[in-house]
C-alpha cells in the first residue's frame, strides 16, 4: 500500500507496539500531525516543552521496559529535546526521538528553522538517522527501534525532512533487521561464568553491587536466587534502588558519597565484589586507586567498554546481565556466611545513617520517611537531583521493583515533573509521586498543565527551602 511519510512513521510506531507518544506540532512537523487523526491507538499527548516531552518519554521507558517516543519540529524544537535526550543516554534509557527537517532542497541553506540536529545529538545518542527518502522510513524506525532497546540500551534519533513527510511511497514493513557489524552480546562466556562461581564460592566476605542494568535487563528475579542462594549482602547504585528490596535482611543500602557509611564500608571490607550492571561511577568510588583495594572484583556488563574503564577487574563478564545470572545461577551452591552478615550488622550498629535532630520545623527528611510509611514503600518514586534526590534515596524505603526514578548520570534538574508525568502514563496502575525540590520544580512546572489537561495524577512533594540546597551544601 501507498502511503505518506507522516502515515509510515505512524503505522510504524503501531507496528512497534507504540501506544502513547509525547510531543509538541510547528511548521516542519505539521504534515506528521495532518495524519494523526487517521491513527486513533496513538495517544498523542501536548507537552508545554519539548524538554518535558523527552523526560516524560524517559520516565515511560523506565518504567515499562520499552522505549519512549517524543517528537518534536525542526529548529529549537528539536534542539529543545537535548536536554532530555542526553539524561536518558547517561543513563541507558531506551528511547526513540523523531524531529523534523527543512524540506531537502533547503538543508544547508541556513533556512528558517534549520538545524543541523543529527549533528548536535551525535554525542548524546546511541545512533541517529537523516531519512532522505520517504520509502526508507519504515526501515529506519525498525532499526531505531531494535537499536534503542538491545545490548546497551539508549536513545536513538530519527531526523526526516518535511518534504519526506508530505511525499508518498509503497510502505513495507521489514520483518527483521539486519544490522552487520551491530550483535550486541547477549551470554557470558563459559569459561568466565565457571571463574566467576569459583570466586563466590571461595570469597569469605562478598558483596554485590547491583546497578542500573539489574532494572533495565529485568532481572529481579535472577538477582535474588543468586543472592539468597550464595547469602550474598547487596548494596546498590542510587539508579540501582529498586533492584533488591531494602527490607530484605540482605539488603545493605547505598554507598558512596550521598550513601550510607556502612554501605560504603562493607564495600572497603570485602574480599570479593560482584558488580551487576554498574559502572563504578566516581560518585561511589571516590578516587578510583584507593578503592576498595583488599577486594577481587567481578564485572558483569552488556557494555564491555565499561569494563575495566575506571576499576580493574579480575573477571570480566560481556554480556546481558539477566542472562549472565541465569547462567551463573545454575553453578551457585548454597552458602551460609553467617560472620560476614553479622559483621555487617555490627556496621550498621557502629555507623547508623543520620538520624532526624529533633525539631519544631518540618523537614523533607520526615516528611520522605512519612511518605514512605504512609506508601508501605510501594509507590513509584520520581525525583529530579539536588538535596531531595539524596534525602529520597536515603529515607524512603524502596521494596517494590523499578520503584525509584531519577537522573544519575547527568544529574538533570527539572526531571522530576515531567518525568513522573511519563512513569504514570507507562504504569497508569501505580501510585506515582514526584519528590521535588523548589529549584528543579520550576523548571518544569509548566507539565502540571498536560497532566492536568490529561487526568494524569502524579502526586508532588516539593521539598521547598528558598534555596538550590545542593550548590550552597558545596559552596
């Protein structure tokens, strides 16, 4: 069948299980908008920034596994998403964007809103495509697609030109992709499983390390045979919460400079650590040579260029971690390591978090822990970064799965609102509440008029202290 480019992208997006998609019209993508209406299962949802419609497409992707689409016109359109684009490739959100172009006869011209946008998100996405033809387009979203959710996951960018849009073509829909050279590695190897047990079943006092990619794989379930099975403390990433149950007695907390000091010394005490989807970043490590020195060290990775980028590793494992610990999980035998935990419960003891100082004001500190009784721990939690990211992470109990969402690596303040906006979108089931602090949540506030305008009932917190609390707590 014939059909437009603005028809191919939408019956596109369907073929990839698409049902919701954040954006914002303008002149280069009005054609795309033209075809709407023919697409009723494609909920469009107006955004008041297109950087609110690249966060609410994060916070759908976290939360549901799949990726998120947001789309947006040419110019400061596109250029508006970048912020956004670039917190989900820190953080290895799978997401796919599509912009518009200036018609083709005008690219490079300096024409009216002409940007050159696959350019300027080279360094923030994990591929992206100029379509020059109206018949590649159904290739192309089935490759951006294919790309932005497997091996390590990330934002893939589609830029089309308008005439691309209007022009028509025969639509056909590729089946596969064939991507040579792209192939991902999905198992660990044998050898390195077998090393990889033998440490484990040797180590007096290991701890896991479980990271960003034990929620992004999916693989709660494997996490917890091979922790229960081997007795193996786990102390977490802050995008890692949400990985392990933080009322499971195995359950250590976070380490690093905004963790827990037990955390962080159970890591110094181990002989062995086995890092799950986590890239030892400088926020846990401190300075890298001095870390954690008596420990062997387990990594296990889809991105081999993280292994041994900042740690040196005694076994390093390439592959999808889910994977990786069905494979280990099979070579586990049971373990009890009754010393070690209660030699971190003597941590625990010996170097409590803080507790609240006892006063007549109300604190964000009180009001997280409130929250989190009040929730029984259960609610999606969505924050953007600053004091109440940390405060979050430290007084709310997280014992639901993926119940944490917020911006690691590119620490994005103004996340919060639009990003809850997209968690409740993707998980219409849950209970979603967005902490904020006063700083981050005029950012972005503008999105409480699309959640309003869309009945979507993101709850809110504003953690408001008249200052950016996190630049004075530095300064």
């Amino acid at each position: 069948m014939r059909l437009t480019g603005g028809q191919m992208v939408c019956e596109s997006l369907l073929r990839e299980g698409v049902d919701v998609v954040f954006g914002i019209p303008g002149g280069a993508m009005l054609p795309l908008y033209q075809t709407l209406p023919e697409y009723p299962q494609l909920r469009h949802i107006l955004v008041r920034h297109e950087q609110g419609a690249a966060h609410a497409a994060d916070g759908y992707a976290r939360v549901t596994g799949q990726p998120g689409v947001a789309w947006a016109t040419s110019g400061p359109g596109a250029t508006n998403l970048v912020t956004g684009i670039a917190t989900a490739y820190m953080d290895s959100v799978p997401m796919v964007v599509i912009t518009a172009q200036v018609p083709r006869a005008a690219i490079g011209s300096d024409a009216f809103q002409e940007i050159d946008i696959t350019g300027i998100t080279l360094p923030v996405t994990k591929h992206n495509y100029l379509v020059m033809e109206t018949a590649d387009i159904p290739r192309v979203i089935r490759e951006a697609f294919h790309i932005a959710n497997t091996g390590r996951p990330g934002p893939v960018l589609v830029d089309i030109p308008k005439d691309v849009i209007i022009e028509d073509a025969e639509f056909e829909y590729p089946e596969s992709v064939d991507l040579p050279g792209y192939s991902p590695t999905q198992t660990g190897h044998p050898n390195q499983i077998r090393r990889a047990a033998r440490l484990i079943e040797q180590a007096e006092r290991p701890v896991v390390l479980a990271g960003h990619g034990i929620i992004l794989s999916r693989a709660y379930d494997e996490l917890a045979e091979l922790v229960e099975t081997a007795q193996l403390p786990v102390v977490t990433s802050l995008l890692g919460i949400g990985s392990f149950p933080e009322n499971h007695v195995l359950s250590v907390g976070m380490p690093g400079m905004h963790g827990v000091a037990y955390a962080s010394l159970a890591l110094e005490e181990a002989d062995l650590i086995i890092a799950l989807g986590s890239r030892f970043d400088d926020r846990i490590t401190g300075d890298a040579k001095k870390f954690a020195t008596k420990s062997k060290k387990i990594h296990v990775d889809v991105d081999p260029s993280e292994i041994g980028k900042t740690i040196p590793v005694d076994v390093p494992i390439v592959g999808d971690v889910k994977q990786v610990l069905q494979q280990l999980n099979k070579r586990i035998k049971p373990a009890s390591r009754v010393e070690w935990i209660q030699r971190i419960d003597e941590l625990k003891r010996d170097h409590p978090s803080l507790g609240l100082r006892s006063t007549d004001k109300l604190i964000a500190q009180y009001v997280i822990q409130q929250l989190s009784q009040a929730t029984e721990g259960k609610a999606i939690i969505v924050t953007g970064v600053g004091q109440h990211q940390m405060w979050a992470a430290q007084h709310y109990t997280f014992t639901e799965q993926c119940s944490l969402i917020s911006s690691g690596g590119s620490g994005t303040m103004g996340y919060e609102v639009p990003g809850a906006m997209g968690a409740q979108v993707g998980r219409p089931d849950k209970l979603v509440w967005s902490i904020a602090g006063d700083g981050g949540f005029q950012m972005t506030m503008a999105e409480l008029a699309t959640m309003a305008e869309n009945n979507i009932p993101v709850k809110i917190a504003i953690m408001n202290n008249g200052v950016l609390g996190m630049v004075r707590q530095w300064q």
